[in-house]
C-alpha cells in the first residue's frame, strides 16, 4: 500500500491499517461487533494522541471520536445505526 502513497489515505485503508497493528487477518465483512468497537476503540485513541501534544498522553478527546465515528459510520453503516451513534440535540 505505502509503494502508491499519495499522502491521502481512504477510510477503507485506514480501517486495513488499524486491523493489521490489531492483528486481524480477516476481512472486515467477517469482523464481529466486539471486533468493531475494538479497532473503533483503537482508531479513537490512535487519534486522540494524533492530537496530543504529549506523546504519552492515553486520554481520548474529541478529535478521536468524531474520527472513530467518521469511520464507523463510512465503513460499518450497519453497526454505527443499531447503536445509534448520531445523536441530534
């Protein structure tokens, strides 16, 4: 995947990278719910660190969950609507 790297990824290869550091082979469409929050879980705090100034830091904040629900919802549409992860307030 990195030999045609242009700098943008898609959430598709984005979820391929987060499955292979978890150590999932399997494709996604085999992938069970518990499989999904643990790659969304991961993604979330993948992200949150993105955002982090400390490199240590293990809280979540908000960056890392919009991007974890921008994926979920893109990539598992079914499981981001039976647990009805948009909320309109």
């Amino acid at each position: 995947m990195r030999d045609n790297f242009d700098g943008i990824l898609t959430t598709a290869q984005f979820l391929d990278m987060a499955m292979y550091d978890l150590g999932y082979g399997s494709s996604k469409e085999e992938l069970t719910e518990d499989d999904i929050k643990k790659i969304m879980n991961y993604i979330c705090r993948w992200a949150s660190r993105v955002r982090s100034k400390d490199e240590s830091n293990s809280e979540v904040n908000l960056f890392g969950i919009l991007f974890a629900l921008t994926i979920c919802l893109l990539e598992f549409p079914d499981y981001y609507e039976k647990y009805e992860l948009s909320q309109t307030n």
